[in-house]
C-alpha cells in the first residue's frame, strides 16, 4: 500500500489532491484542522474512486499537535512509510501592513511556514530510510509576484519556494523530488469574495482555475514519472504570471 498524506485535505484544492492520489493508488491520510465534517466527505469522495483513506486532525502551526498525532500514528506503524506528502494546508488574513496586526502576520505565518516544516521534517525522515520520497508544497501566485493585503501571506509562501529549493538539493542523492506548485485564481472558498468578472480580464485565458487542474499537476509531480524533477515551481494560473 502506498500512503500518502495531505495537508488541509477537507475542502477546495486539498480535497480534489485527496481524490487525484485516491486514483493513483493512494492510501490517502485526511489532514484537517477544524471540519470533521468536511473532512468525511472527502473520505467519501475517496472510497468512491476505489481508495480508502482516514482522517487526522491537527493543525498543521502547532507544533505539539503535529507531533502528538502525526508523530503518534507514525510511531504506531513503523511498517507503513509516507511516500507522498502535500503541504497543502494554508490560511490568509488580508490585511495592509501598515494596519496588520501581530495575530493576523504570526497566525499566517506559522501556519503557512511553520506548518511545513513541523509536517515535512517528521516525514522526510521515512522517506531517508526509505530512499523515495514525493513532497510537493502548494504555494501561490503571491508567493512569486507578491499582491498589496497579503504581505503576510506572500512572505509565507515565498518562504516555502525557498525551502522547497534547498530541501530538494539535501535529499535528492535519496531519490527524493521535492517541488511546489502556485495556483492562480482558483475557484475554491478563499476566492470567494474575489469577483472574477473583474479579474478574468487580466486572465489570458480568461476564466479562473478549477481545483481539480491544480490536483492534475500535483498528481504529476508526486508520481514516479516526475523522477527527474526537484526543485522547480509549477504555475497553474492560466498564464497570468510567468
């Protein structure tokens, strides 16, 4: 059985990747912080494609979490070994800097950044052993360009691009891929409140991204036919950044 776990796996992008691996093979391990509801129906999702999965909650910025109930399954099956992991899990607080509380930079952050390296250092260990490994970090187009009301959230992301470069280069001699892909606009409950009227026309292809497109590309890149591939950010945004 292959196992693969992702993070922020109940709802929008997470959840299309839950169903994308599911179809690939996976055993899919449910990361959620707050929605066991949500979190079930991606299950369900899940066992429709012929896969099977379970849920975990924890929040992906909080250290001891991470470590209690990650760290605890990973303790109790010494047999089964993560192949995949997507960091996927994020959040926003749009604010101006000049008005940005300390809650709304540090909430992000440690969520967006910290939840990388709190979920990635537990499982790039089995994969060492192992001597295979697929990481791929959801970023965002605000963590290439940057966009005004989310310094916060851009500081976070491009702070995974690095570390997605230079984890690739100290675990590549193992056969381990690590890369991140950068949604654009994308239809999911963070776009929400984005009029996409206003936005397509900046769009070359003049429509916002589904979840399941940026899935596709995660699929890829956690598959064994990306084997010559690290490092790199994947944009999915229709084309408008490169």
């Amino acid at each position: 059985m292959k196992y693969a776990l992702v993070t922020g796996g109940s709802r929008g992008i997470g959840r299309a990747i839950c169903v994308k691996l599911a179809e690939m093979g996976h055993y899919i391990i449910i990361n959620f912080a707050s929605n066991t509801e949500e979190a079930e129906k991606t299950l369900a999702m899940v066992r429709e494609k012929g896969g099977d999965g379970e849920i975990m909650k924890f929040n992906v910025g909080n250290q001891s979490e991470v470590e209690t109930m990650l760290g605890g399954w990973l303790e109790k099956n010494p047999d089964k070994c993560i192949e995949v992991l997507v960091n996927n899990a994020g959040i926003k607080k749009d604010q101006l800097l000049m008005w940005m509380s300390n809650d709304e930079w540090n909430s992000v952050l440690d969520t967006n950044l910290g939840g990388f390296f709190n979920v990635t250092r537990l499982i790039i260990k089995g994969m060492l052993v192992k001597k295979y490994g697929r990481v791929v970090n959801v970023v965002s187009l605000s963590g290439l360009k940057g966009l005004p009301g989310q310094t916060n959230y851009s500081a976070s992301k491009a702070g995974v691009i690095g570390a997605t470069k230079a984890l690739s280069q100290e675990v590549g001699r193992r056969n381990i891929t690590v890369n991140a892909v950068a949604p654009g606009f994308i239809k999911t409950d963070m776009t929400e409140g984005i009029n996409e009227k206003d936005f397509k026309q900046l769009i070359p292809m003049a429509r916002f991204g589904t979840s399941e497109e940026v899935a596709e590309a995660v699929g890829f890149l956690a598959s064994e036919k990306a084997s010559y591939i690290t490092g790199q950010v994947l944009s999915v945004n229709g084309g408008l950044y490169s």
